[in-house]
C-alpha cells in the first residue's frame, strides 16, 4: 500500500455504469517524512474518508478486494484512515495534531 | 485510476484478433496542476470519449472490468470523462471552460 | 498499452517449458514524438511483428490474454503493429513513411 | 520481490473490515549496496517481522497468496525476514553484524 | 519480460511457508546496451540459472505461471537464460563471450 493524503475530489458524470455511486478522491502520494510528492492517483473511497486525511490506498487487483470495488474497472482504492505513522522511533505523523 | 488527457489517436490494421473493433487513443498524464506530463499510455475507449476532453483511465487487471474489455489483452482504459477536478480547495479543471 | 519500436531480437535456448516457440523481442518505449526512450521491455510477438517496427504492446496479466500467451510465465506481449499515430492534430507516426 | 528495511509502523483504526487484524509496516526500499532509497511502502507483515529489520516484500496480486492476506485489498507483504545478501562475491548485508 | 543480470543471492530462514525450496536471486536490471542499471529485483529461480548469467525474468502475476512458483507469494521469475541479444542489427550480448 501507499500513503497519501486526499487532496481534492472528481466529478465524473459520463463513466463506465460499474462506477456509478464511487466517490473519487484526488490521492497525493507522500514521503517517509509525510511531505506532499509530485506524484498522485484517483482512487475510490472505502471507508467514508474526507479531504487532507491521511490515507492508505491499495493498488491493481488488490484494490478489486473491497466490497465497494469488486468486479469494476477500479485500480485505486482507499481503505485505511490513517491515525499516526511512526518512522525511526520517532512520531512522523499523528492525525490529532494534523 | 490516473488522470489524463486525450491527446491523439493510433490506426493499426494489423492487430491481435481480440482487439478488433476497440479504440485506441494517445492519453497524455495529467500533473495536479492538470498540466501535461512526460508520460502517456494507449487506452482503449469504454465511454465514447474524444481528443481533448481529460479522462480518468485504469490500468492493469483492472482495465479489462468493463464490457468491452473482458478478456482481451488489453492494460489500459478510459472509464470516465471528467467534469471538474478540485485540489486544495479550488477548481483545478473544470470542463465546460476548457 | 505502451507505443514502442522493434530494435532486436533476444535469443534463449534454456528456459521455463511454456516458453518454447515463442519469439521475443528488444522494444524501447517511444516518446509521445515517437522518439526512442531510455526504457525497453522484452515482449513476446503475437502479430508477426519485424525488427524496426513501430508497435503497440501489453504488459501485466493482460498480456497472458492473447492464444500465444495464455497461461505462460509471460508479462509483455505485442498484439498490434502501428500503421499511424496522430497527436495533437498532426501526423507524428506513418507506417508508409517511416 | 523488493528488499526493504522495517523503518516504522502504520496505526489506522477505520479500515476495510478486511484488513482488521494485520500489522501494517513502514518498509524503505534498499539498494544493491543495502542502503536507504527514497521510496518506500506500506506492507503487510506475514512472517512475525520487526522494526529495523531487512525484509523481502512481494507487490501486487502476489502479496495475496500467504494465509494472511489471501481475499484482502492487500498489495504488498513481508514474505521473508533476510539473513545475508552477497551481492558480486562479497556480503552486502548480514543480520548477524547489522 | 526485463533484462537483468544475476548478481548476488539472498538467504532468509524466516520466511513465508510456501517460499520453502526456491532459491532467490538479486538480478540487476540491464540498459538496451548491457550495462548495470540501478534497480534490481529479487526473483525466484525456475531454469537453474547462475550468478554472473543474463537472464530474462517476469514480473507480477506471470511470475506465478511456472511450475515451481504457481500459487506461491512471489512477483519475479527468472524464466530464461540468455545466450545473445541483438539490438540495431548488432550483437550486444553473446553468453559465449561474456
């Protein structure tokens, strides 16, 4: 999986009817000391997550393994909110003090 | 799903029989900035898009979700035609004033 | 799918038992001016593919989608041969002229 | 597979009912001389790994075939905790000396 | 499938259950003229290749299409030993010589 943080949302009106009712989430990647990278995905919410959350969001096929995903042409999807992230014995990042 | 932006199209004649009758087009990667990066990818069209509209495109196992994938070699498909895209707070792109 | 080139030919004679007659080839990534890329893959010919050739080919599962691959230990296989490319309104790759 | 070293851990109480009960590692990816690179990912743990210590991680659908993972929206997973590395005749790494 | 060359090995006591019995490489990516590049992999062997060989091995779910690795957590399989490789008409490698 990869961190990122939700940056923003897209609003698809004409879509593959197997993405009806998805939300999409603008995901920028981030790096082990939780700073923004140049990189993102679009991936689709499981877990009611909302703007500048830090998120886990899985990849390929393995993002086709949630109920809300199962079937669809989906190759991003959110599924951990993240609380904190400990890198090097040190808190790198905690969700309370975000 | 990466955002792009449909920038061309390919022609092959000569081709694997299970692509027979599918689009292809050039998409060019999108930055969050919705400016053109470097990188692109062939997709094939579910969704009846056309040059110069962004899309949203899925890659992998995932790009053979929809009908007119099922079962073909084919790793890349454009699954949507996006409408606006908002990051930090503000409209990155909007469509109908591109 | 990615747009690469044909520059040469890989030969192996010891291998996995599910990679007997199949023919594998160099292909460098091309650039969206269909310029060479730093980057190459060696991918198995499913279309009678020829060296210098411009083609388009599959990577991942969906490139155990095709009568030639189905089943084996292969991750890149060529399913079209690129007549043209059009980006940006121009012609950027012509068979017939290349 | 990728070598990675355990530098962290991941705390997300608001997940996908799948993944309730699996470890959730920050692991940095290595070099051939066995030190940090940039890039790292979050993985799951199936072999009893700690923090500091290098590991071999599988990505994508691979990262579902051990018991842990099997059915989850899991794309990678600590597979392998390395004892030594010997990279052109010499020992790049040795648990035993790190 | 990628170029690489074998250039080390990696031994793990510790490690998933069905990884038992399969030997793991450290296999340097190659450039289009045969030299080192900066990435590698750690693949599974399943043709009895040796250090020092160029190799061609296969990523993802392809990895688990030969015999020794078919449901196994493994996402890299060297599946041939190369003997020469052609590029722009001219030989690049010849195993012979190497």
């Amino acid at each position: 999986m990869k961190l990122g943080r939700v940056v923003g949302t897209v609003v698809a009106s004409r879509k593959d009817e197997k993405l009806e009712g998805l939300r999409l989430y603008m995901v920028q990647d981030l790096s082990l000391g939780i700073t923004g990278r140049d990189s993102f995905v679009v991936a689709v919410d499981s877990v009611g997550a909302g703007v500048n959350e830090v998120v886990l969001y899985a990849s390929g096929s393995s993002a086709r393994q949630t109920r809300e995903t199962d079937g669809r042409p989906v190759d991003a999807v959110i599924m951990a909110i993240v609380d904190t992230v400990e890198v090097n014995g040190a808190v790198a990042y905690d969700k309370s003090g975000d």
